[in-house]
C-alpha cells in the first residue's frame, strides 16, 4: 500500500515538472519568432524581452502554483476518505462489537439453526431460560427443545418461513430441570455467503400465557356469570361497549345491537347533566351505586340497581360495573312499608283489606299470644277480633292452659322454618294450618303469623274427583275387557257357525231313524248353548256403544272444566261460540272425554297455570271417506300449559296401556279416542316439549232427518234353482254353506275377498 503511494506521488511530481518543462520550451519555442513578426526594432525587442521574461516567470509562477495546489488538494482529499474509512471502519468494528455483546447479553434467547434443524450457536439467555449449557445446546436439535413439534409442522413451517422471511410461533420449550417454558418465537430465514440459516429469537412469555388464561377464564366468569355486566366508553357519549349474555337478556337485544346504543336509548330518565359528577366520583376511587330503570326490547320499564366503577384500559378510560333487576325486591319493600305502615296505624284501610281475605291470619308472640287477627280467623273461633288480642291462641281454641299437642307455631318458633298442619273443628269443618316466622333485623324470629283456611269444601272436591277417577279407570278397564271380550266372542262365534252349518249338513245326509240323529241333535243343542254364551260376550263388548241424543255440548263444557278444576292451583279460560251447534252424543261419554283431558292437563302442570278450552262450529270434508263434500262438525279443543309430549311420543299417546306416569293405567287416552271415533268424530294432539299441549276433537253436528228408509227385505231362500256367491273370510264356513246350498239346489260359489267376487 505505501508503495503505491510513493508512486502515485511520483508520477504526481513527474507530471508537474514535465508540464512545467513543456510550457517553458513552448515559451521559448515561440516567443521570439512570434516578437519577430511583431517587429524588426532591436530596442523594442530588447525592452519586450525584459518584460517577456518577467511575463514567463509570472505565468509558471502561476502554472506551478495551480499544478502543486491541485496536487496538494488531492492529496488532502485522499488523506480525508482515508481518515473517514478508517472512522467507518471503527464504528463498523464498534457495532459489531455492540451487536455481539448485545446478542449476547439480551434478556431473550437466541438461536442460530441450520436448515436440519440443528443448533449452531445460542446466547447466554438460553442457558439461562432453559438451564443448559453451550456445548449441550450445540449437540442438540429443534426436536430436543420441543418434543411435540412433529416433522410435518416443521416442514410446513420452514417451507411458510422460506416465503415470508419471517414467522412467529408460541410453543413450549422443555427446560433441563423438566420444566416446560411457554415461549414466544420470532424466526428469520438468513442466507450469508451463500450458506442458509435460521436465527430464533425465544422470549419466555409463561407468565403471559398464564395471564392470557386468567383472563380468559375470568373473561368466560364475566360472560356466563347469571348477574348482567356491562363497559361503556365515556369519550363516546357512553356507548355500550360491551355487555355480557346476562345483560343482553335482560335488555331483550343482541350485543351487536347494544353497541350501537347510548345511555338514552336503553334510561329514558336518566340525567345526563349529572353523569360527569358520576365519573368525577368514580375517578376518585368510590363506585356510583343507584337505583334507575331500564326500557327492555318488549317496551317495559325495569327497575333496576347498578353499580360502576372506573376503569382504564390500554390509555382508555371506561366505565363498567353490574345492575340487577329489583322488580321483586321493590314490590317486597313496598308492600313492606305498606304492611308496616298499616300495621302502626291500624288504619281503615288495612282494616277493609283484611276483612276480605278469607284465610284467617293471626300474629303470634313467642308465648304464643294473639297480636292481631282479621276477622276471618274470630269467625273460626266464634270471637270478635278484638276478644282475642292478648290472650294465648290454645285458650281461645281449645280452652285449655297449655298448648296444642303438636303446635306447629312453637315448632316454626324453634327451627325458624316453615310448617303446615290439617285440623278438625268442634263443628266437623277443616281447616289447614300454615305457620310463617316473622323474623328481626337480626335474623331472629319474633312473631309467627299464623295463617288457617277453610279447606273443607276442598278436601270433598278432592275425594269427589279421587272417586270420580277410579269410576273412570274401573271403566277403562270394563272398556278394555269388552273389546277383548268382542273379538274372542267374533272369533268363537265363527267357529261355531262352522260346527253347527256342518253339524246341519249331516244330519240332512242321514237317513229318517239313523241312531247318529240323537247326538247330532245332542251338539246342535251344545252348539246354541255356545252361541248364546258368544251373544253375551258380544252384548259386553258392545255395550260401550254410544247412547246419542241431541246434545248441547256449551253448559257439558262449563260444568265440566268446573267440577275438573275444583280444589285445584289451575285457572281456566272458556271460549265457546255463541251459536255453537247441536250434537248427537252421548253425554256422559263426552262428559268423560273432557273430563279426561282437563284432568291430564291439571297433572301436567303441578305448579299452577291456566287451562284453555275451546269449542266452535267448523266445516271440514268428510273423515275417513274421499274429500267430495264438506260436514258440519263442533271442533273442541284443550290445552295446557305444561312440559308438553316428548316428539317420540305424539304416535303412541292414544295406544292402550301407553303411559308416561309413575301410577298411570295407560287407559284414559285410549277411552278418549274409542269414544270420539265411536261418535263419528277425530282427536288429534299437537305438542312440544316445554310449551304444552293441545287436545283437538271433532264431533260431527247433527243433521235434520230426511225421512225414515222404508226399504225392507222380504222373503227367504227356499229350494229352487240360480246362481249364489258366498264371501267369507274364513274357508270352512264358505265351504259349509256353499254344500248346505248345493243341497237345495242352487250352484253356489265361495270367494274369501269381495274384489274377486265382484268380478263374477
């Protein structure tokens, strides 16, 4: 390098003096010939010359200044890319120097890998993070880190990270101490002098991991928490940010919705003036907590009790807090208020109001002496109200000085719980006993109300209806056994036809004085015993039949939702047309049909509801037959309120001995559709599960008479000659009366199906 220095020095000065030495021989050269064609004048050339000289050495003096200044210039700028190179070289030294000591020494640790996966080098935070140590990092392989990367997943993921140069992965890293260490993976595909490599940076991240998962199971809490929880953003007019499932519910609305609504739109009363005091007082650290309403999707104002605080998130400030609906809670403190207020001032109120309760009510001391009582409970008693202030209740009942034998007042005194007792009167009347603790602020009971009601018309409704039911069931079973009844006595009353026709046969085949005459005649009387008893089989079976009359089915409905519905926790809603129509029933059948139903809809609904029935005219095409004309039928439906059919059993509802109930026969349906469809009429059920069901009859209304059908069949078969078929389903009775027939002349011929003998 210094020689190349000297040399370009050289060729420097070489330049300099040969361009110098050039132009003083030009000057020379030329001066004087160029002085002689000026002029001749040896003086004036003499004086020119004085001044040439001067002009030559001013002008090299000039041209040697320029030619050693640009040298010197140059030589300055060389000095100065040299001085910068060496400047840049430091600082590039230096940044690698810092690089590597920062590589080295940041918290994160550092992989460099091959592109088979092997570990080239890493820093010292990957020892740290994981425990080992260089040369065991150095035989170790991406496998060895991280057990369950499989082949294929570093496949895809060294061919996506080829594509985009860079990808980020969170996997887990198990340490030396068997540790797994949640890290977050930034990897870089490098290629350097040719040479592929992958430099991974690992951040340990399993507290944020941890942290993410808290806050996703606290985040699923909030979500699926019963009590609704809402965020709103102040800086946006108090936008709904966002509310939990609980809140949407109770607003009616979907969160999509609910984020587009301000606080106006959900607290038409709410006073906006004062919601800055409101976040003011949040800021400071106190939660705002009041009592407003809300308008749900339905239009119905809710009142409700929020709480909310202040809460800054991401350099945002919100405010979030809980509401719960205090319907309940309001109507129990106002009729709190309302029961101690009257209670002090015994007003008149009060007075009315209780005069009208039919259920006796008295407020007990612990010594079981009578507080209070309305007048329903004197009467029980035979006293005036007033007669039994400050006297024990066992005085006044039983006349005695000691309590009741099982007071269930002292028991609720002593357990603080609820008890029920049933008791008889003097006067056979009965009444059931209900005592309720009355309990202090402190959560101790000091006063019982007692509460009695007459249940004595109750209870012989409820023993009505028991017997009323196991009438039913008894004819359930009377139904049940007559059908079985009628198909043995169908099925016998073949056979027997068969014995007697042949019987007949062969004893018309045997000569006048055959000995085998007398037993002939012996079964034939066998035979008609048998077939008398198959005649009573077949009464039974039939006696099911309806006895139909002109029937109005409008005060059989009243009178029949009332008897059913008595004593019991269900409310009914009738609605029947005005002009319904007249119908040919039978009215004690029909009676047991609604009966049945409205008796099934009061046990699908143990906790109280409301039953629908309904009745009206409807015109529908003929049932069973092709749909050529339409009919006059009443439509009669009930419907309940309970948990409704399960889907798999609408098919087999009306099938003999089907039940769902513990205690149930599995008859009533099944007697419900015997009846309808021996009236002529149809019964369907429409259900689902939780929302009820619907029982829907049709019976056919009555028609006018057209005239009676005079028509009769005269005459009887005598022996003679023509053609005869005979259709049975059964072989040997054809066969029996096709010979008896043969006998007396005819030609007679057995089909067992009406198709084949039409078409003779």
């Amino acid at each position: 390098m210094k020689l190349m220095s000297s040399w370009k020095d050289c060729r420097t000065t070489l330049r300099i003096v040969a361009a110098y030495a050039l132009f003083g021989g030009l000057w020379i050269l030329f001066s004087d010939t160029v002085m002689g064609f000026i002029t001749r004048d040896p003086d004036l050339l003499r004086h020119i010359s004085v001044y040439k000289g001067l002009a030559f050495v001013l002008i090299t003096s000039l041209l040697l200044y320029h030619l050693i200044n640009r040298h010197l210039r140059h030589l300055t700028d060389v000095n100065d890319h040299i001085h910068s190179s060496m400047e840049h070289l430091q600082s590039t030294q230096q940044r690698l120097q810092l690089a590597d000591f920062s590589i080295r020494n940041i918290s994160d640790a550092v992989y460099w890998i091959d592109m088979d996966g092997r570990i080239m080098d890493c820093n010292q935070a990957a020892n740290t993070m994981l425990g080992y140590n260089r040369e065991e990092f150095l035989a170790m392989s991406v496998t060895d880190l991280d057990p369950e990367y499989a082949n294929e997943d570093i496949a895809a993921d060294l061919a996506r990270l080829k594509r985009t140069g860079c990808i980020k992965l969170v996997r887990s890293h198990l340490a030396k101490d068997g540790r797994v260490v949640a890290v977050e993976i930034n990897s870089n595909y490098l290629i350097c002098n040719g040479q592929e490599y992958i430099c991974a940076i690992a951040r340990d991240v399993t507290q944020r991991v941890k942290a993410e998962r808290e806050a996703s199971f606290f985040g699923t809490l909030i979500e699926f928490s019963r009590d609704p929880f809402y965020v709103l953003d102040p800086a946006d007019g108090y936008r709904m940010v966002y509310a939990n499932r609980a809140a949407c519910e109770h607003y009616g609305v979907a969160l999509e919705q609910l984020q587009t609504m301000r606080i106006p739109d959900w607290d038409p009363s709410f006073d906006m003036a004062c919601v800055d005091i409101l976040l003011q007082q949040m800021r400071e650290g106190k939660p705002a907590r009041l009592e407003t309403v809300h308008r749900v999707a339905s239009g119905r104002l809710v009142p409700v009790e929020l709480s909310s605080s202040s809460l800054v998130h991401d350099g945002r400030e919100y405010t979030c807090g809980y509401f719960f609906d205090i319907t309940e809670r309001r109507a129990m403190e106002e009729a709190l208020r309302e029961s101690e207020s009257r209670y002090r001032r015994l007003s008149l109120e009060f007075q009315a109001l209780l005069d009208g309760i039919p259920d006796g009510l008295t407020l007990l001391t612990p010594d079981l002496k009578v507080l209070w009582a309305n007048p329903a409970a004197a009467r029980a008693t035979g006293h005036n109200p007033s007669d039994l202030i400050g006297r024990q209740c066992y005085e006044v009942r039983k006349t005695s000085d000691i309590p009741c034998a099982g007071c269930i007042v002292l028991d609720t005194l002593r357990t603080g719980e609820q008890r029920e007792t049933l008791i008889a009167s003097s006067a056979g009347r009965k009444f059931e006993l209900r005592s309720v603790p009355v309990r202090d602020e402190g959560g101790e009971v000091v006063k019982v109300i007692e509460i009695g009601r007459d249940v004595t018309e109750q209870l012989a409704a409820e023993a009505e209806r028991a017997e009323m039911e196991r009438k039913l069931l008894h004819a359930h079973k009377l139904e049940s056994l007559g059908i079985l009844a009628g198909g043995i006595a169908h099925d016998f009353n073949n056979i027997l036809t068969g014995i007697l026709g042949n019987l007949s046969i062969l004893k018309i085949q045997l000569p006048e004085g055959h000995k085998g005459l007398e037993r002939i005649e012996r079964c034939e009387k066998a035979v008609t015993q048998a077939t008398g008893l198959t005649c009573q089989l077949l009464t039974f079976s039939k006696g099911g039949d309806p006895v139909k009359k002109p029937t109005d089915l409008h005060q059989l409905i009243v009178n029949s939702v009332s008897f059913a519905l008595t004593g019991s926790n269900i409310a009914s809603e009738v609605i029947i047309t005005d002009d319904l129509w007249t119908v040919d029933a039978d009215e004690g059948q029909l009676e047991q049909v609604i009966n049945n139903l409205l008796i099934n809809a009061v046990q699908a609904m143990p906790l109280g509801g409301v039953v629908r029935v309904s009745a009206a005219n409807r015109l529908q095409e003929r049932l069973e037959t092709e749909p050529t004309e339409e009919e006059r039928y009443v439509a009669l439906a009930i419907s309940d309120q309970g948990e409704g059919i399960a889907p798999e059993n609408l098919e087999k509802i009306f099938d003999p001995y089907f039940t769902t109930k513990k205690s149930g026969t599995g008859l009533g349906l099944t007697s419900v559709y015997s009846i309808v469809r021996k009236h002529g009429g149809d019964i369907s059920v429409a259900s689902e599960p939780g929302k009820g069901a619907t029982f829907e009859m049709l019976i056919p209304a009555s028609r006018q008479s057209t005239g009676a059908d005079n028509s009769r069949v005269h005459g009887g078969v005598t022996a003679g000659k023509g053609r005869i078929l005979i259709m049975d389903d059964e072989e040997y009775i054809r066969d029996m009366v096709c010979e008896m027939l043969s006998m007396m002349g005819y030609d007679a011929e057995g089909f067992g199906r009406g198709g084949r003998a039409g078409g003779r």
